[in-house]
C-alpha cells in the first residue's frame, strides 16, 4: 500500500475541513468513530450541514499497524473515505436521520479471523487490493452540549472487493486473483462531534 497516497489523502482531508470552517460556522462538526478508534484505526470525519434538514459528511481513517511477529504476524492494514449524504426527520444535528453512503480504499490483510467465519482464507494467507461500495444507513444523533453531541449510526448495503492472493502472511509469490461481492453490514459507528 503506498504511503505516499495515505499522506496526500489525509492532507486533502484536513486542508479541505480548514477552508470550510470559517464559511459554515454552526454548521460543521468534526467527529471521530470510537469504534475505530476501539480497533487502533485513527479516523477523522466532518459533517457539514447544508439546508434545515440535510448533511454531508465524510470520514477518513487509516489502519497502518502489524502486529506479531515473523509468521505469525496479523494484520488489517487498510485505508477508507466514506462519504454520506443525510436526510434529519427534525433538524440537522439533532434526533433521527437516514443516509445514503459510499465507500472506498485499499487493504492489505493477513492472519486475520473474519467474523461469522466470512473470508476464511485470511487465517492462512494474504490478501491485498481494493474494495468500493455502497449502502443505506439509519442513526441518531444527541446534544450533549453547546459544542459537543453524541451519535449511533447503523448501515447495510454491498461491496465489491478486487484481491490478489498470496501464498501466506509473510510470503511474496502470489498464486490468485479475483473479486468477491459482499452484501451486508456496511457501517457501525459510535462517534463523538465537536461543533462549531
């Protein structure tokens, strides 16, 4: 995975929220996922509102850690930008709302048990590409304070992901490629906002 491409993305994210700040205030946030946060996945997302009742928001994170050692190194090396559109039944910030998502990045994967037996054969070998997708999501979001406020949010919806195969974790040849279809879970977040 080049790191050259995760520093150009991350500086997009952040010079991007920097020149909106001034133009929309009380109306950006800027938040974090706990939960990936919780998986040692450092993210940042911004959400800006645009009309009584809509949002945009868009979320970065990037996963760079290996953990083990020699064979037995596990590791979900990946980045992702997910962009989301909002519809708020009340008003923006506040109470329900339903979204449309989408998704996308680059991964690179080994050693790893997949929940609920999905993906099997990362336990025994490698995996690295691309994934994009997309979904339907449901949330809430609660006033905390005059500037902080708290949100769960849910999703489903489908990916498509491109893999080349490798023979094991640590191993270079690779021995397959392909694609697989993932429908299902899409978004799980727990954040906490800052507002502006």
């Amino acid at each position: 995975m080049n790191t050259r491409l995760y520093r150009l993305l991350a500086a997009f994210a952040v010079m991007t929220a920097l020149s909106l700040l001034p133009a929309h205030a009380q109306q950006v946030a800027l938040k974090t996922n706990l939960l990936y946060d919780a998986t040692a996945t450092p993210n940042i997302g911004m959400e800006i509102g645009v009309g009584k009742k809509h949002s945009l928001q868009a979320f970065y994170g990037l996963h760079p850690w290996t953990f083990g050692h020699g064979d037995e190194q596990k590791y979900l090396k990946h980045w992702i930008v997910n962009p989301e559109w909002r519809h708020w039944f009340c008003h923006r910030f506040n109470g329900s709302f339903v979204g449309i998502h989408a998704f996308g990045g680059q991964y690179n994967a080994a050693n790893i048990k997949m929940p609920l037996g999905w993906w099997d054969e990362l336990k025994d070998h490698r995996f690295e590409g691309w994934f994009v997708g997309g979904g339907v999501s449901y949330g809430y979001q609660w006033v905390m304070s005059k500037h902080w406020n708290f949100e769960a949010a849910i999703g489903v919806g489908a990916a498509y992901i491109e893999y080349d195969k490798y023979k094991c974790g640590t191993c270079g040849k690779k021995i397959d490629d392909g694609h697989k279809i993932y429908v299902g879970p899409t978004k799980a977040a727990l954040s906490l906002l800052y507002m502006f």
